[in-house]
C-alpha cells in the first residue's frame, strides 16, 4: 500500500491542508513537517500521541503513519490509572506532544519529541510507508464500560478503505473544506475528522472548542461540511430560532454530518425546518470505523443510519446467532459486520477477540438495530444496555427517547431498563424537563409515548434530573443512571 496521503506529494501545494484558529499549514508545509518527524520516528515501533486539539496532534499522527509506525493518540482527560493501564499495554517507546504541554506522571518517564510544525524534511530522507496493507496504523482504546480500555488495532486499509467507501457515500472530494470541534483520540475526530480530508486532499478547520459562533464563522467562510455528535447538533437547534444567522450559515453546506451516538429526530426536524438542510447520519465503531451511511445522493431518511458502505457487508442477527432472512423495519436483531474496514484485533488480548468474531468472521457489535425492506438500518441501541425484554416483547432503548423527546417539556430523554417481577423488565425514563420548576407529570409522558409508538412501549417509570451522564464524544452514560 503506498501512501495513505498521496496528496503531500502530488496535491496542491499551496492549498491549506489544516487550520486550528490562526495557524495553518498549507499541503507543502504539511510533507515537509511530517517528513521531518517521520525521519525522527522511523523505526521506533509504537509511538503516544499526547492528543490536544492542535496542528500538532495531526502532524504527529500523519508522520507516524508515513513513516509506517503505529500511533496511539491519549485522551489528555484520562486519569493516571486509565493512562498508566494504556502505557504499560501499548509499550509505546516514545510520546509526541505540542512544544510546552504539560505530561501527566505517568508519561514523564517515556521518551518525548516535542513537535515541530515548521520543521522541514531533507529530501530524500522520509522513510518508505509500510506497504502492507495489514500494518497496524493505529492503536484506539475503547471507552473500557465493562473493563480497562482495550486497544483496538487499526491496519492501514482499514483507515484508507473506510475513507475511500465515504468519499464515494457523500461525494467527498479535494474541493471540501470540513468544519469540527471534534477531540483527536477518537476515530471520529481523528480518522473521520483530519486523515479524511488530508486522503481526498481537501482542508479541514478545526475549531479548537466547539461552538454555534465558530460554526457560523467557517460555513460563511467556504466551509462545506460539517462534522458533529449529536450534543453539537442539539445545541445548535436550540440556538437557531434565536440566531437567523447560524440558520444562513448552515443552509449554505454541502453536508452536515451527525454521528457516534444517535441524532434525536426531533432535532433533526428542528434543524431541517431552520435551515432546509438534512442532517446525515452514518453508524460505525472503534472497531469497524465506518459500517453504514445515508447517501449524499440518496433520500433523507431521519432516524437512520442509512444503508451498508461499499464493500461492507452488514447482517443482523437473533439472541442465539441465527441471521435474520428477511427484514420489515419492525424485527431487532444484533447487527454484525464484515469488511475491510475492520480491526485486526484488540492488543494483548486473543480471548476478547476471539469472542468478538463469530466462526465465519462477523463482528459481534452488540448493537442492536431494525433494518427496512430497501436495507436501511435504524438503531435502537445497545445489547447490553438499551434492549428492553418487557411483556415479552423485544423493544429497543432508542425510540422511545426519540418519541420522548418530541414532548415540549421534555429536553433530554434516556431510557432503560429494571427488573420487573410481573413484566421481566420495565421500561424506566430518565427526563431533563424543559422548565425545572414545572415538568411533565409521568403520566402525561407514558401517555404521549403510548400513542406514538405502542402502549407496551411507555415508561412505567420516570426520574427527573437537571442533566445526564455524558462522556467526551457526548453519549449518555447508561450505567450511570441510577437511583436510591
């Protein structure tokens, strides 16, 4: 496999490539500093990324990969414990950080290249890309919900294939310029968010911290996508009845983007009524990166996460394995994947991945979805956390918080659920009301769920909070929900 990024050497040269507030780097100020570190790293085998929201991050990580080293960016909000757990696990023989930021303890000891953005190559000297396709490329930690994290091993034609099946789903090309406020230790900031623009030789501007003005500023600037989860789009239908501005801005992109965690139809609504735009979804892990996508030339399709990726194959599956054989946008099964955009493995840990594929090679995702007739895929949450066995039915976490959340007083919504010893389970609601000091009665709430979906699917219970349990990428924190 030849370069992941052909356009440092056949791109545009004096095209941006990456902009974090005033710096940037053009095409051919981004080779020359990724050349001069990867001649620095060549050879050093695992390589930390302290992963700050800064052209330092993306330099590091873009000369490891061209200098066929494996990069394993660190969340800089990690506790020691979970840090110390990644360091002793990946072996990294060095750390690569911004000039002047502060390391924890747990890194001090490691070797450390601060980068330099304005460094310039010898020519010539830039080591050959690893040209198997296999190389590891990448080593992302899980959020570790049921364990420490686990490193999942990323080759290179994961990154390139994933890249190149959503360059054919959106129309990607050289001529986007992305916006987003995205971390970079996530394969949604990092791979989706800077390696995917610097593959199609396009340009990416970073926002450093997420916010409605930023937004406004870049779509009004040339920006013709953005990238968000579904906390950024919340906030920005909450803003736009309030900021005709924001509203402009965004009519103007070719494509808004939502994605690691599922986009509330109500603020799809919200945001298509403001703006004429429709927000597209797409569905993928750490695991798999990408799996599926609404097409930028296909219909739009709220409350999806569209149809399988080129070359990725996508099935679901019953409690005990057996595929289902037809599909009527009503029966949940597991879904399982298979493609090239799939890890290897998780690092030092041959049970877990055994026990993640099936026999004929299908990875078990433990998501759990509905899929229509014309091959949409609409999830409806986690397998262990969001699928509701409740009066023997099969009821899926995920529409309910939608239909939840389409009542005016309510403003976030997550649903689980409780042993029941009539029922099995039961279905609990967790309510961030609109007006704290005048919230929905719960039967108001079970009411409005049972005529839009069914009566067996309404909360039995709700809990009133001021706010849920989010973690970094913005995804509610189930685990977290419980009460005295």
């Amino acid at each position: 496999m030849t370069s992941l990024f052909p356009a440092l050497t056949t791109g545009p040269t004096g095209r941006v490539a990456l902009r974090f507030g005033d710096r940037s780097l053009t095409y051919a100020e981004l080779a020359a500093a990724t050349g001069a570190l990867a001649d620095r790293v060549a050879g050093a085998g695992r390589v930390a990324v302290w992963a700050t929201p800064t052209l330092e991050t993306a330099v590091a990580v873009v000369a490891a990969l061209e200098a066929g080293v494996a990069a394993v960016p660190l969340n800089p909000k990690s506790g020691e414990k979970e840090l110390g757990h990644i360091l002793t696990d990946s072996a990294p023989t060095l750390v690569l950080a911004a000039p002047g930021a502060e390391l924890p303890p747990p890194l001090r000891d490691l070797a450390r290249i601060d980068v330099d953005v304005e460094a310039r190559g010898t020519s010539g000297t830039t080591p050959t890309p690893a040209t198997d396709p296999e190389a590891p490329a990448l080593v992302v930690y899980t959020s570790g919900t049921t364990g420490p994290p686990k490193g999942a091993v990323l080759p290179r034609r994961a990154i390139a294939s994933t890249l190149d099946a959503l360059a054919d789903a959106w129309q990607w090309t050289g001529d986007d310029v992305l916006v987003h406020g995205l971390p970079l230790f996530h394969v949604h900031g990092l791979v989706l968010g800077i390696l995917g623009p610097l593959r199609r030789g396009g340009s990416v501007r970073h926002l450093g911290r997420f916010g409605t003005d930023g937004v406004t500023r870049e779509l009004n600037d040339g920006a013709t996508m953005l990238f968000g989860v579904p906390t950024m789009y919340h906030r920005i239908a909450q803003a736009l009845p309030e900021d005709p501005g924001l509203a402009q801005a965004l009519g103007k992109a070719r494509l808004l983007v939502s994605g690691s965690a599922a986009l509330p139809v109500h603020d799809h609504e919200r945001i298509a009524a403001a703006t004429g735009q429709r927000v597209v979804e797409r569905y993928g892990m750490t695991e798999t990166l990408m799996n599926t996508s609404v097409r930028a030339d296909g219909g739009p399709r709220p409350g999806t996460v569209g149809v399988p990726l080129p070359g990725v194959e996508v099935r679901l599956v019953e409690e005990d394995g057996t595929p289902l054989t037809s599909y009527d946008g009503e029966t949940v099964g597991e879904i399982q994947v298979r493609g090239p955009n799939l890890f290897t493995g998780y690092l030092n840990r041959p049970d877990a991945t055994a026990a993640a594929f099936t026999e004929d090679g299908w990875f078990r995702t433990g998501d759990m979805a509905v899929r229509d007739p014309d091959g949409y895929v609409r999830i409806v949450g986690r397998k262990a956390t969001d699928l509701i066995k409740s009066g023997g039915y099969k009821i899926g976490a995920g529409e309910i918080e939608n239909a939840l959340l389409e009542h005016p007083g309510v403003r976030e919504a997550a649903v689980t659920g409780e042993p029941d010893a009539d029922l099995g389970e039961r279905i609990v609601a967790w309510i961030v009301p609109a007006d704290p000091q005048s919230p929905p009665a719960e039967g108001e709430l079970a009411d409005h769920v049972a005529r839009r979906l069914a009566p067996h699917k309404r909360p039995r219970t709700v809990h009133y909070l001021t706010a849920l349990p989010r973690n970094d990428m913005g995804k509610i924190m189930k685990r977290a929900l419980t009460h005295d």
